[in-house]
C-alpha cells in the first residue's frame, strides 16, 4: 500500500468531540470511513458510515466487520473518555474501557486489521512532580480511569508483540473545545465573562493544567492513523506547556472582559499530572506540534456561539 492509497478506517467513538472531528477530516481527505458509537451520530458525508454499536457487544462487532469492506486502521476512541464520568462505578468504566478494547483487538486478530491507534491518556503517568515527562516514565495511575487506560496500553503492546500489529498509543492532555460536553474549567471561566457572573472553583490559583486544543489533538490522531510504520508508538499530545488557573482567567479576561473567579484551596486532585511533558517524540516521528495558543482557543468558543 503506497502512503498516498485511500484507507479503510473503524473509528469508535464517532459521536464525541474527537472522533467526528477525524472522521470528517479523513473523509474530506479521500478516506473512507466507518464510525461505531453507543450514541447516535449525525455526520453527513458519502465516504463516512455510522452505526450504533457498543464496543462491548463483541458478536455485533464481529457482524460489522464481517459485513463492511476491509478495514486498514482502527482509531479508538470510544468508551469512558475522563475521570469525572461514571467516577461512582469503577467496574463499568472498567468493562467499557478494557473490556472493549480486548473487544476490538480480537476482532481485529480475527479479521486480519492491522493497526490501531489508541487515544490514551496522560493519567497513566499518575501524579508527577517533575519534569519534562517523556513516554519513558513509568506509569503509576491514582484513579480507575487512569489504570484502565494503563491497562488497555498493555493490552495493545501485547498484541503488537504477540500478533505483529502495529501501534500508536497516544497519551492525550487535557482536551478543550466548543464541542466537549463534559466539565471544563476553561469553558466556565469563558461562560462566566460572558454572562457577567462570578465563577466559583474548588481548584487555588495557583493550580496548574495541561490544556490542548481538539483541532491539535485531531491532527494528531490523524497524522498517526496515516502512519505506515510497523511497530509500536508511544507519544505524548500535550501543549508542551502548563498554565495556572489565574493565568488562564486572565487570557480569558483578555479575549472577552471582566471575569471574577472565585478560587479555592484545593490543588489539582492527585489524579492529574503536575507537570509538563514533552512532545519531542510526535514532533520527530510525524512533524507534529500544537498549533492552536490558548487565546485562540477561546477565540474558537466565542466563533461557536459559547
């Protein structure tokens, strides 16, 4: 297969904020898609074809497959996507998040697929101190999700070791945009300047995130689902830089107007990373590094209407 040939790619989780995004990025690039989600999903595109399906359903996958062309590439990311979901029932998020990916990498032994590209996180590397953290550091995760996410990195490494797939887990950061459903202090800040109001958050000032733009995270899923190298990949999809919570009010301040934050004496909860990691190794193997600055980003909320 020549690195220009159209590409057959299983994308799951197509309804969320990162995987429609793909999948219309792929189609509009000549790939044909097919995109599975426990959610209905309303993207309109002739090279894209979505169907309801959960990835723990392994006889409705198998019938997926078994009913579609080839698939080249699988680009997963579908399940439990952050802490704060289903944080009451770590058993479910564990069923979803491994389950399913043992789920999807038997199907794809079984029909011959041979690469993936897991969307990780950066919670698998549990609380750090110090950094740069590159992908050589050992992983210690401080919550259910994180370990899962461990957990399904090993799955995958198993199955590139034992079967000869190919691999790019990618360790993603904190993930902001107009399209994320989930809580974003970011998007609070930004709903609160515009409506006026004080914001109130459990985090200090002094607190610290990692926050990555979805068009950044995007291009990179896509850059890796491209990628024709056998073997194993392992890479951050990070900023490359942390900001404070106080930092982040006043790029908000400067983008919108007066924004009054009430902030807390907590620090970033345990389960977060504390410190910068770095993005060498998706600069090196695909040229790939954010593009989109923080105040572009709220730029990119208030063109959305947020």
């Amino acid at each position: 297969m020549n690195a220009t040939d159209s590409l057959n790619v299983l994308v799951t989780g197509v309804s969320g904020m990162l995987g429609r995004s793909l999948a219309m990025r792929l189609a509009t690039s000549g790939h044909e898609v097919l995109g599975m989600d426990i959610h209905p999903c309303d993207l309109q595109h002739a090279r894209i074809k979505t169907e309801v399906l959960d990835v723990r359903d392994l006889h409705q996958l198998y019938r997926l497959l078994k009913d579609s062309p080839p698939i080249d590439v699988v680009v997963h990311g579908g399940g439990i996507s952050g802490s704060m979901v289903l944080k009451d029932r770590p058993a479910e998020v564990a069923d979803i998040n491994v389950g399913g990916t043992m789920n999807l990498l038997e199907a794809m032994r079984l029909y011959g697929i041979p690469r993936i590209v897991q969307c990780s996180t950066i919670m698998v590397y549990g609380e750090v101190e110090e950094g740069p953290v590159d992908e050589e550091r050992s992983l210690a995760p401080t919550n259910v999700y994180g370990a899962t996410k461990a957990a399904c990195e090993a799955l995958i490494t198993s199955y590139v070791a034992q079967f000869g797939m190919s691999a790019a887990l990618l360790r993603i950061a904190h993930v902001y945009g107009p399209a994320r459903k989930t809580y974003c202090p970011l998007r609070a800040m930004i709903e609160g300047a515009l409506d006026k109001r004080d914001v109130s958050m459990h985090e200090n000032a002094g607190a610290k995130r990692q926050l990555i733009h979805a068009d950044d995270v995007v291009h990179a899923m896509e850059l890796a689902t491209l990628d024709r190298n056998p073997g194993r990949v392992v890479a951050n999809i990070a900023p490359g830089v942390e900001w404070r919570m106080d930092e982040v009010a006043e790029i908000v301040r400067g983008e919108i107007g007066p924004l009054a934050v009430e902030f807390g004496n907590e620090a970033i909860k345990r389960e977060y990373l504390t410190a910068p990691l770095a993005i060498d190794r998706a600069r090196e193997r695909w040229g790939w590094s954010p593009k989109v600055s923080l105040s572009e980003g709220v730029a990119d909320f208030l063109r959305a209407g947020q």
